[in-house]
C-alpha cells in the first residue's frame, strides 16, 4: 500500500483552513448513515481517500485497517481466515450508492444482533488515529489487547459521531467464525418471550441473538445459538423441550439474521404509515414488557426494543422508556418529516441520573479535541 501522507496532509490543511475562516465540516464515509443524523450546512470531509488494510495478523486476532475502508472488504478478508467482527456491524446499505466504512462504524458504535452476548464495537477497539480540530494527527491504544497505558481514549471515539476529529485508522479485534450455528423459533407472546429468555440466560447455553416480532399476527421469538458443535447441539434439544419450538434450516437463517441487522425485515421496511418513526428504545434486558400499543421489535434478548411511532407521541415514549430504567431516541425519520427541527436528534445527549456530571464531561472533552466546533456541528 502506497503512503497516506499525502492523503493526511491533504485532510490536514482542509481543516486548519476550516478552522481559519471559524468554518465547519460534515464528516463523511459512504454515506450508509446519512439518515441517522442531521443535515449539517457544511464542506463535506469524505473519509474514502483513506481506504486499504493497513495490517492484518490472523493469528494475533488483529487487523488495523483505514478508516475509508469499506466494511464488505474487511469482513471478506477475515472471512478468508475463518474470523469475523463478532459484533455484527449493520451495513444499511438501502441507497444504491451507500457503503458502510470501518470509520463510520467505530463513529456509530452500532452493532447487530449478536451485541448481548458478543459486546459492541467499543469492545474490540484496540487502538485509533485521528486528525482533531487542531490539525493534529494522534495516535491512541495500539495493536495489542493489554495496552492499559493511560487513558482509553480511543475506545472513547466509538459513537463520538466525528464530534471529536476525523478517523484516520483503527485497530480492531477479531474472533473466530463459531464452528456449530442453529437458530430455533417459538410461538411466544412478547411477555412469555422475555420470560423464556431471561430463563436461558441464567444457563450455560450458547445465546447469541434473538428477536422477537409479530410476523402475519403471530407472535415468534427466534434464538440462534452460536459455539461449539456437541454445545450447540445440546442446547437445541434442551431449548426446544422446554418451549416446543422448531429448528429452522440455517441456510433460510443466515439470510433473516443477515435482513435483520441490516433493517431489511418487513418490520423495519413497511412501516405502514407515513407519519411514522422508527424508535430506538435501549433498555435493561430484565426490563418488562413496555405499556406502548404500537408495532414492536425485540433483540439482544430485551435490551434493544424498535417502535414504530409518530413524533408527536414522544413524550409519552420517553416516560414510558425512563420508568423502565432505559432511554428512547428517534432512529429513522417519519417519510412526511422534512421539515423535522434538529432537536430530535440528541445523539450525543447523556440521560439518566448522571447525565448532569457525563455532559460536563463531554463539553471538556469537545473543548480539547475541537475548540472551534469544526466537525459535525449539527450533531450534539
């Protein structure tokens, strides 16, 4: 691979420019996410000069990776070696021309339908470089999984949304593909659904994901198991005595777990009226079922809930989420909410208890990375 110095010396002077004319810039990789955060009057810093596998050690479970790089060459490259990103990273790719980026997934911190029991995106981040709002190139972390040298700062860029400098190169770790895979469905009400989960969990079975939806009336919980094969097998038998459930062919249940994380289930794509939006409720999966009447989806075994609903019912949403202990955010606009004012997207927005002491935090932090406020100013 050829020298990105010129690439970040490029990047380097847009940004020093900004910050001479007390402009900003929209920080951009293949544009997978765009709907997941406000419109910015803003130059556009696209981050796809910076693509390539800078390292990749299979059998160090390391890859280091630029941050342009599209997702689809990284995972087929681990896929080679029999490795993942066991976190599943959702790729959105619903516009023709959209392709998520290694960037633009460490900046979400969104992950798939594994999250409960894999952890997220912020789990496997090893270390990062990144271009703050002083046109510094910094170095955090590194490529090996002890590094506890000083602050974690480059675990603190994952879902920082580019508030706090531009991406340059992250290092991740990976894990092996699971050598045994089954997914078991169930016809479960939402409540005996939780119920069965929360039971499951407490054993030594190998939950990876679930999701629990209203399919043509009815009501399925879906598990898939992930580990090794006598394991697996195992909990199938187990599992499908406790609730009768069915074993579904996993050639039919990669591709639902595949539509799942990428938002492609009629769920999450027939939203049925317009002046809905899709609703992103994080929740403790020990959380009961919500007082809401309105469409639901339930993955990480409760923890992550999706509710199709109209703005104007979110303060009765949010109520409802906070006595659970959880929050509730707007993921995806309603199609009639063009002219949808910026407040309803707090993306970087502490709640709960601390979120007095974890805003104040936060400020600082903007502070010494981005004085000025350079990059993605829409974005709070």
């Amino acid at each position: 691979m050829t020298s990105i110095d010129p690439i970040i010396g490029a990047m380097t002077e847009r940004i020093l420019a900004a910050r001479a004319r007390h402009g900003n810039l929209c920080i951009r990789g293949g544009g997978s996410k765009n709907f997941y955060l406000p419109t910015a009057h803003a130059d556009v810093l696209d981050t796809r000069v910076l693509s390539g596998i800078v390292s990749y050690e299979p059998s160090e479970l390391v890859v280091t990776a630029l941050a342009g790089t599209p997702l689809v060459e990284l995972e087929a490259l681990l896929a080679q070696q029999g490795q993942c990103l066991p976190f599943e990273p959702p790729h959105y790719a619903w516009s023709g021309d959209a392709q998520a980026t290694v960037g633009g997934m460490v900046a979400s911190v969104l992950s798939g339908p594994a999250r409960a029991n894999t952890g997220g995106v912020r789990d496997y981040v090893l270390g990062l470089k990144l271009i703050n709002g002083l046109g510094q190139h910094l170095t955090f972390g590194g490529q090996v999984m002890k590094n506890v040298a000083g602050y974690d700062v480059s675990r603190l860029m994952a879902g920082a949304l580019g508030t706090l400098g531009v991406i340059t190169e992250v290092s991740l770790k990976v894990l092996p593909i699971a050598p045994a895979e089954a997914t078991l469905c169930f016809s479960l009400g939402q409540a005996a659904a939780l119920e069965q989960l929360h039971i499951w969990g407490a054993q030594p079975l190998p939950l990876n994901a679930s999701c629990w939806v209203q399919d043509q009336g009815k009501d399925l919980l879906f598990v898939r198991l992930r580990g090794a094969v006598a394991a697996v097998e195992a909990a199938c038998k187990r599992m499908l005595e406790d609730a009768q459930g069915t074993q579904i062919p996993n050639a039919q249940a990669v591709s639902d777990w595949e539509m799942c994380r990428n938002h492609k289930l009629p769920f999450f794509t027939d939203p049925q009226r317009d002046d809905l939006a899709l609703w992103r409720l994080s929740l403790p999966q020990t959380a009961p079922v919500l007082d809401l009447p309105n469409a639901l989806l339930v993955e990480w075994h409760g923890a992550l809930r999706w509710l199709w609903a109209p703005l104007r019912e979110r303060a009765a949403i949010e109520a409802v989420t906070h006595s659970a202990h959880g929050t509730a955010a707007v993921f995806v606009l309603p199609r009639d909410a063009s002219n949808v004012h910026e407040h309803v997207w707090p993306r970087l927005e502490p709640q709960g208890p601390t979120a007095g002491a974890a805003a104040t935090v936060m400020q600082r932090l903007k502070a010494s990375f981005d004085p000025q406020g350079i990059f993605n100013p829409s974005i709070r």
